[in-house]
C-alpha cells in the first residue's frame, strides 16, 4: 500500500472542492429555487468544484512516493 502524505491546507482545499461540488450536484436537484436559478448557481459551484479538482489531484498524486513529496 502507498502512502501520501497531506498538509492539513491541502485536505481542506480537497475537502472544500469536494463540498462545491456535492452543493452544485444538490442544487441541480432541488426545489428551493427556480429553475434558472437552480440551474446558473448549480453549474457554477459544480464547475469551480471539478475544475479545481485538477490541480489539486495532479499534487496530490505527485506525492505518491510516502515522503511528501520531497
């Protein structure tokens, strides 16, 4: 099993675009709003959420190697 070593900054940026995405996906479905609304504030909050993924999993996965990186 590998081992990848996370600052405490890193999991909260990778636990908050996890969290943007999830909110964008639940908006897309709900009924709180109106279907414009629903629609423009659930795409926008699902794209900053998989958008940012990208780099963050392209760091995480460069410290593949148990020590960080370094």
């Amino acid at each position: 099993m590998r081992e990848t070593r996370l600052t405490l900054p890193e999991l909260a940026l990778i636990a908050g675009t996890r969290g943007a995405l999830g909110a964008g996906v639940a908006l897309l479905v709900a009924d709180r709003f109106s279907k414009e609304q629903r629609r423009s504030i659930g795409w926008t909050l699902f794209l900053v959420g998989a958008i940012s993924t990208v780099p963050l999993a392209m760091e995480v996965f460069g410290k593949r190697d148990g020590c960080g990186g370094q």
